[in-house]
C-alpha cells in the first residue's frame, strides 16, 4: 500500500478509536471520580471567603445537652423565633423539617404563630424516593402552620452521585410536568437580596447541576442554639443577618460527605451556609457536560495527533506531556472563570493516543523496511541479508540491521554505476527537467576544464558547439525536451563540430522512472571524428572519381576526336599525366595517413633540382623559365623524397599553370633561423595573376574541396592539400601570398637535419 | 642485337619493340615470364626487358630465376608501373642493371636501352677526349669545357663527371660511385656524396637546357640522363 494513503488512513484510525473509547469512557464511574479527585485538588488551591452576613445557629451537642434530646417540644421552636423576631435578622432559614403534627393543635399553632410576620422564616420541603404504590417520588412537607406562616417553602435535596456533595441544583424537576421547587436556599437569597431570583437561577434550566465552591470549614459565623435561646448572644449579633438554623450535632444525621481533601462530612446548614454565600457572589461553578464535554475530552486527541504529523518523533513524547499538563492547565484556568471542564476524558485520550500511535508507527516502519528489503531483494538490487545472524536481538533490530546491510549494499551499487559513468569512453551528462546538469562524467569535465555539474544544459553547448551549429542544437534540446520522446531514435541525436575541431553525435535519451514519470534526460556524446574523417576522405574519393579524375579523360577523349597531329598528342600525353599524378596523389596521400613518418637524409637542393628538371618538359612547352636560386648552403633535410618531390612538384606544377607564356617561375631556398633552429625554406615565385583573396586563407584546405570557386582555382583538387599534407608529415608548413608587385608567393618551410 | 621483352599487355610489348628496332635491334617478344624463360634456354639475348607484373612468372622471379639458372646472364632492364622506391631499389638489389618506370617517354627508353648495350659491348678503349652535346671533356688535363668555356673542376669533381658521363642513362648505385671515385664505401661520410654531386651539377650546370639532367633515385643512386630534343 501507498505508505502516505497508510499513514492517512492509520492517522484517522487511532483519532477515531482513541476518540471512541473517550466518549464511552466519559459514561465510566471511575472517570468522574479521576474528575472530581481532579477538581478537589484544584477547587483547594483557591476556596471562597464566607459571607459575613450569614450566621448559622447550631443545633449542637451542646443545645441537646442543655435542652434535652431530640426532637425537642415544639414550642421551643416557637420560643427561639420568638426571640429571634427581638433580634432583628434579615431572614431566617429553618433547615429542620416539621412534618408530622403533634397531638394537640396548640404548640404547632403556637410554632406557626412565631415565624409569621418579619423576619421572613423558610421552612423546608423533602422529597422522597421512591414513592410508596409505585410512585417515583414523594413529598413530605411541612405541617400546615409552618406551611402557612412561613415565607416560603424550599426543596433541601441534597445528593450526588458519588455520595459526596459537589453538585447542587437550585431548582428541583421531579418531572412528569409537576411542580418545579426552588430550593430553600434560593428561596432565602430572594429575600436577602430582595431579588425576583438569584442570576444564578435565571441562568440555569431547572434541574441543571451546578457545583458548589465551598469555603474553609468552619468558616461562617455560628452560634449555638441553646446560647440564642437564653439570649447568651451579644445585641447585633444577629440583626440584619441571615440566619441558619440546623442541626450540627453528631448523633443528629444530618451530616454529609463534602469534597475536601481531608475528606470528612459537613453538616448539612453548613452546606446551606455554603450555598446561600455562593448565591450572593453569584460564584457557582458551571459544569460543562454533554456534547460539549464530549467535544473539549475529544478535541486534544486530535490536536496531538495533529502534532504528531508535523513533529518528529522525538517530540511526541513531549508534545504528548506537554499536552496532558496543558490540559490539566485549561482546567484549571476555566475553574477561575467558574467553569469545570473535566479533564479525565481528555487525559485519558492523550494516554492512549501516544503508545497507540507509537506502536502504529513502530509497526509501519517495521512492515517498510521489511517491505523495502524484500523489494529489493526481489529486484535484485542486493543480495541475502536477513540470514546473516544479525546481533541486534528484536525483529525492529534485524530488520534495521538488514536494511543497514541493504543500504551499505547500494551504496556499492551507486559508487559502482558512478565509477561505471566516469570510465564511460564517451562523455556523457545527465540534465533535470530544467535542464540543469546533474551528473557528468570525468571526460566531460576534462574536456571542459571544469565540472558541468549544477551549469544549464544550454550553457554547456554554447561552451562546445562550434557558433554556426549552436542554435539548431539548443533548438533540438529544446524540442526533444518538450515533447517526450518515442523511442524514435532518428530523432533523438544530433551531429555537430565541438569548437576543438572533433565531430560529435549527441544522443539524448529520456530519464523515466518506474511510475512513468519523466525525470530528465541523459545526453550521451560519442566521439565520431574518426567516423567523419572517414567520411569527409570517401568525399574526397567520390570527388575525383567524379571530377577530378573525369576532367583529364574527357580531355583526352575530346582530343581524339579531331585530327591526331603533333599538338593534340602532346594535349593527350599531358592529360594521361594529370591522372596518374592525380591517382598517386591519392594513393600517397592514403598511405601516408597509415604510415609513420620514415625520411632519409637529403639534400634538399639536390631534390628542388630534380623536381625542377623533370617539369622542364612543361615549363617548356609554354616557354617558361624555372629558375632555382640556391642559398640553402647544402643543407639536408629529413625527408620521404618521393612524397616531398611530388609536393614541390604540384606546387612548382601549379606555378606554371597560373603562369603567363615567356615568364619565369623562381625557386629560391634559403637557410633561416626560427626560434633559434636550422630551417631551410623554398619559394616559388610565379609571375602570374596571384591568388583570388577569397580563396587564399582556405587554399589548402582538404576538406572544403566541394567549393566549385576553388576547385577551378586549383585546377587538380587534391594538389595543394596534398602538399600540405606533406608538410605536416615532415614537420613543416606551407603557406600561400600575393606579391605586391603582381604574382604568387608560395612557400614551404621545412626543419634542416643536423649531421650525423 | 637481340632484345628480349616479356610484358603481358600487347600494346606495351608492340611500342617497347618498336623503339628497339628504330635502334637498329631485333625484338622479340614474351606474353609471360615462363615463356621468356624457356627461350632464354636455348636462345641468346644481348638484353632483358622484364615487365614487373606477368601471369605465370613475374619480374622478379625470372630475375633471380636468371641469375641462378644462367652462367652468362644477359643484362636486365625491369619495368614497373609503380615508382615507389622499394620497388626500385628491390629489383636493382636483385640484379636488375636498370629500371624504367612505365609510362616513360620513348627517348629515355632508348637511351636506357642504349646505355646498357653500350656497357655491355663496350671495348674499354681509353679515349683522352670525349664529347658529350655541350660538354667536351679532356682526360689528360681533367678538365671539362662547355660551350667552349672551361669549367674549374677538383679531381674529385672531374672523375664524378666522368664516370657520369660514360654511364649516362644508366643508374648507378652510390656503392658502385664510392667504390670508383673513393675506393671506399666504408669511412666515407654519405652527405660526401650528395655534396659532391650536387656541386658538379651546378658547376657544370646540368640541366634540360643543358640535353642532360641528373636523377636522384632516392635510396640507390643517380643517374645521368640526356635529353632527347626531339
């Protein structure tokens, strides 16, 4: 499979299941007590300060003993509101519930008659559950004179689901669209703070939770009950106060398990101490819960593993530490705005999503390695490895050791290929798609001087190509670049002359790997100098066979058809001549380019001589004089005679057929100093109309013998290149020029031999 | 005197005979070597023309063939289409007395021919003075004139000329000069030679103009030939 469709996939996989096993785990008991254990640490860090106004009246240990056990008389009662009614309190909770009548009418009545009228009294209202004949629930209110005479009458649920009193609700649904009640503590806020409801109240739906901050036990002002009842409490003590009254002492069960760290219960007017402070700041503390719980314990598993794409794998452990306390920070900074985000769910994805993906990873990488090694194996690429009892003991370890041995295997390969292209016999480069030189080979850089390596194919052929070819050969990069190749190989090389005189085929062949996707392109030149001498000589052959050959025959045959008198003989002999010389010449010229040079010594006026007297037959048929002036002081040269002989004499030829009847032709040697060597020169002067300066810089060029001008300028095409030819072989040069005077100036300079 | 040629090609063998017969000889003529061969047997000739390439036997093995099989050998004259000089000088090497180069101009083929039967008939009379065209030359004095002017020769110069002079159109081999001038072939410097020749040639400036050139075969030797005028 794709390695980045499996990463894609896995990636979603392990957000997904991570994110399952949170949502289900967020149903879990045992994550809401992670929660609230979370929330107990945290809430401790900053508790709120108790109102002031509020003042709990106990009924305490001390109350029972002084006033006797419990329940006490009803007119009791009746006889501390009555002396509260003195004090003046703003409002007055009376968290006991009265609910049974007692036997006669007259200390209910009387209790009814104490809490009429100001202060505002609040009596509370139970709800039972279940109900008694199938029922879901059951009221238990208070006696009817409580009921009448009091301001109002609260629920006082309290419960939590795990026992210990985190979450209030300030309104009670029983549902089944009975009556919704306020609880008590709301009842008695609306008064304190003349108040239609508490903003609290107005904010949440009936029945919503909301958790309860409390504050350091012990904390709100208390006096005990037998004290107010003996009116042992000092004067505005309780005026303007909002007074508690409920049970504190031990054996009276109404003690409750509270969220503090040192555990432990709480009375239940303390609770309500607790609940009516928090309404007055208005500073309960919102849970977030259904989707939204969902949502914020889902959302930093998948903002992890969106770290995990991006960051190495060395981070994901702290990335995923990092997340946790990040977490855990978030928490705690909404419970500073009175939210309580529950971080369990989201701690627990995080725990899980790390490992998870580590181990998806681990096993990714394994099933690559093993599937690359394998690949390669089958490719032939490398040899065995996985049986070479590798130390690292787990299959990750064999497995990085074998790819470890696969890639020191292709590292050989690579160097090998490279040494393969660098010994290649033929330069060769390799270009990208933008044309940009990748890869060369060392005869491309010698040939260049420096490396192409990194320089723009265009570039590199302007640095080689002769000017005149170097556009059609950017065109054609250009062309065979754009349009993908097919295979078509006459389309896909090129000829051309390299500026140091040799002939090249570029070969361009396209670079596809094995998802068909065009990489660049490999150029490879062969070297076909040799090939194209070859070819350039067969011109040669083909052109005397077809001219130079061919003129002097149909000379002779043009000849033999008028009157064969003294003078068309001489035209015939002389035309015969020129084809044999012609022929020699080539056959010479043939031979000298597959034979070393072997001269002899010569003395070189000795040969101008010869060469001289045996063209006086020609100069003389035109009355001309051949004349050699010898100032060579009987130098020798190192010669091959007959060629050298043969050379003098096509120039010497040359001279007379370019020279006007009754002139003369000079040949003069002459004993020069170049560069501090014996060298003897020969000019051959003739008196004739001189060269055509058009002509002269190309006179003695071999292979531009198709030029018509210069084909009738020389007469015999193979004439003046075979001298030079010559020239070269002994060592020395000929060159052509105008005299000023009128005439043409030929010269050929060869090295004197020394004795011996 | 009876020439014998061996060539295959009929229109050479027809112009060699020719020009032997305008010279007052007899030609007979051979298609192959083993034709000539076989009447070399029995029959006497006074020269050998031998074409280099024949069916049957080629040049040179009716060359050394001659030389091995005859006791009194008639000179040979050998004819090649090719000048290259390993050719020439293989065929004077093997015993040939002289070479023609084919297509050569009839007035040298004369004087070849009439050089060697010269040698060959030559009496070996001592003639104090000898004309040749413009040179004249006196052996008592050892001096050369030409056009009645006397060109200043050493003894060395004088007997170079001369022995060109007697065996003009013939080649000689350096060795052959050496040992008649020098007596020597071994201490000798071999520019010497070259040198010595080549002053002769300017001091009596022989040249066409002149009715005589000097040849250079390169690798063997010289030769003196006259111009045919004609």
């Amino acid at each position: 499979m794709n390695l980045r469709l499996r990463l894609v996939l896995e990636w979603l996989l392990i957000g997904s299941v991570a994110s399952i096993l949170v949502i289900f785990a967020l149903s879990w008991r045992g994550i809401d007590d992670f929660d609230n254990s979370i929330y107990d640490q945290l809430s401790a860090a900053g508790r709120p300060q108790a109102d002031d106004d509020i003042l709990i009246v106990a009924i305490d240990d001390r109350s029972l003993a002084e006033i006797g056990k419990w329940p006490w008389p009803r007119d009791v009662h009746a006889e501390l509101f009555e002396k509260l009614k003195r004090l003046q309190p703003r409002t007055v909770a009376f968290d006991i519930l009265i609910s049974e009548p007692s036997g006669n009418e007259e200390p209910d009545n009387a209790l009814g008659a104490a809490i009429a009228g100001a202060p505002p009294v609040f009596v509370p209202l139970h709800f039972i559950f279940p109900g008694t004949d199938g029922r879901p629930y059951e009221t238990e209110p208070p006696i009817r004179q409580l009921a009448e005479n009091a301001a109002g009458i609260g629920q006082v649920n309290l419960s939590d689901r795990d026992e210990v009193i985190r979450r209030i609700e300030l309104c009670f649904d029983p549902g089944n669209g009975d009556a919704q009640w306020p609880h008590l503590m709301e009842l008695q806020f609306r008064a304190a703070a003349a108040q239609e409801s508490s903003p609290a109240f107005g904010r949440t739906k009936c029945g919503e939770d909301l958790i309860l901050p409390y504050a350091e036990r012990d904390s709100f002002a208390t006096i005990s009950y037998a004290d107010l009842l003996r009116s042992q409490v000092p004067d505005g003590l309780v005026r303007n106060r909002d007074v508690i009254i409920g049970a504190t002492a031990a054996g009276m069960g109404d003690s409750h398990p509270v969220p503090f760290a040192s555990g432990g219960l709480m009375p239940g007017v303390e609770i309500m101490a607790n609940m009516l402070s928090t309404l007055k700041s208005d500073s309960f503390i919102r849970p977030v819960g259904g989707w939204q719980k969902i949502a914020l314990s889902i959302l930093p598993i998948w903002l992890l593993m969106l770290a995990f794409l991006y960051f190495p794998p060395r981070l994901a452990l702290i990335s995923s530490v990092a997340f946790l306390l990040l977490v855990l920070a978030s928490s705690a900074i909404a419970l500073a705005w009175k939210i309580w985000i529950p971080p369990a769910g989201a701690l627990l994805g995080i725990l899980l999503v790390y490992p998870l993906w580590g181990w998806r990873r681990l096993q990714a990488m394994s099933d690559f390695m093993e599937n690359e090694v394998k690949q390669l194996q089958k490719e032939g690429e490398i040899g065995p490895l996985l049986n070479s009892g590798s130390p690292a003991g787990d299959i990750v370890g064999r497995q990085s050791a074998a790819l470890g041995t696969a890639i020191d295997q292709i590292r050989d390969l690579r160097r090998f290929v490279s040494d393969v292209l660098s010994d290649l016999p033929d330069p060769m480069a390799v270009a990208d798609n933008e044309g940009v030189v990748i890869l060369s080979n060392d005869l491309v850089e010698q040939r260049f001087g420096e490396s192409v390596d990194g320089m723009q194919i265009d570039e590199v052929i302007d640095a080689v190509v002769v000017p005149s070819q170097r556009k059609a050969v950017r065109e054609h990069v250009k062309v065979t670049a754009t349009v993908v190749p097919q295979n078509n190989e006459a389309e896909n090389y090129i000829r051309f002359n390299s500026v140091d005189g040799r002939t090249f085929v570029m070969r361009r062949s396209p670079v596809i790997n094995d998802k068909e996707r065009h990489l660049g392109d490999i150029y490879y030149l062969a070297d076909i100098s040799a090939l194209a001498s070859a070819e350039a000589q067969r011109e040669e052959v083909l052109q005397l066979l077809s001219h130079d050959m061919r003129a002097p025959q149909s000379a002779i045959i043009a000849s033999l058809d008028g009157k064969l008198n003294k003078s068309a003989r001489k035209r015939i002999e002389q035309n015969a001549r020129r084809t044999m010389r012609l022929a020699q010449d080539f056959v010479d010229m043939a031979r000298m380019t597959e034979t070393e040079f072997a001269g002899e010594d010569i003395l070189f006026a000795d040969l101008v001589r010869d060469v001289a007297d045996s063209l006086w037959p020609l100069a003389e048929e035109r009355k001309l004089k051949i004349e050699v002036v010898d100032r060579s002081d009987s130098a020798f040269v190192l010669a091959e005679a007959e060629a050298l002989s043969r050379a003098i004499g096509n120039l010497v030829d040359n001279a007379i057929k370019f020279s006007p009847q009754d002139s003369q032709i000079t040949m003069t040697l002459r004993r020069i100093v170049i560069n501090k060597s014996n060298h003897i020169s020969l000019t051959i002067s003739d008196e004739g109309g001189g060269i055509d300066p058009q002509i002269l810089p190309r006179l003695f060029t071999k292979f531009a013998s198709s030029d018509r001008e210069q084909r009738r300028a020389k007469g015999t095409g193979l004439g003046l290149a075979f001298v030079e030819t010559v020239a070269t072989r002994h060592s020395g040069s000929v060159r052509a020029e105008n005299r000023k005077g009128g005439g043409a100036d030929f010269v050929l300079l060869l090295p004197e031999a020394e004795e011996g | 005197m009876r020439v014998a040629i061996a060539d295959d090609e009929i229109d050479v063998t027809q112009f060699l005979a020719k020009i032997v017969e305008e010279q007052g000889h007899v030609a007979v003529t051979f298609s192959d070597g083993s034709l000539l061969t076989q009447a070399l047997v029995r029959d006497t000739f006074d020269l050998v023309i031998l074409d280099w390439m024949m069916p049957g036997k080629d040049g040179l093995e009716t060359l050394k063939w001659m030389s091995e099989t005859l006791t009194d050998a008639p000179p040979v004259i050998m004819m090649t289409n090719r000048t290259a000089k390993q050719d020439i000088t293989d065929a004077l090497n093997a015993g040939a007395d002289d070479y023609i180069t084919k297509p050569e101009d009839r007035g040298v083929i004369a004087a070849r021919i009439n050089a060697i039967l010269r040698r060959t008939t030559s009496t070996g009379a001592f003639e104090t003075k000898a004309s040749y065209g413009k040179y004249e030359l006196d052996r008592i004095e050892q001096t050369v004139t030409m056009d009645g002017k006397t060109v200043s020769l050493t003894a060395k110069e004088f007997e170079l000329a001369d022995l060109f002079f007697r065996n003009r159109d013939r080649t000689l081999s350096r060795n052959y000069i050496m040992e008649t001038i020098w007596r020597t072939t071994a201490s000798l410097a071999t520019r010497t030679l070259d040198m010595h020749i080549s002053r002769v040639r300017s001091k009596l400036t022989l040249k066409p103009e002149n009715g005589f050139r000097i040849f250079t075969v390169f690798g063997y030797g010289y030769r003196l030939e006259t111009i045919d005028k004609g």
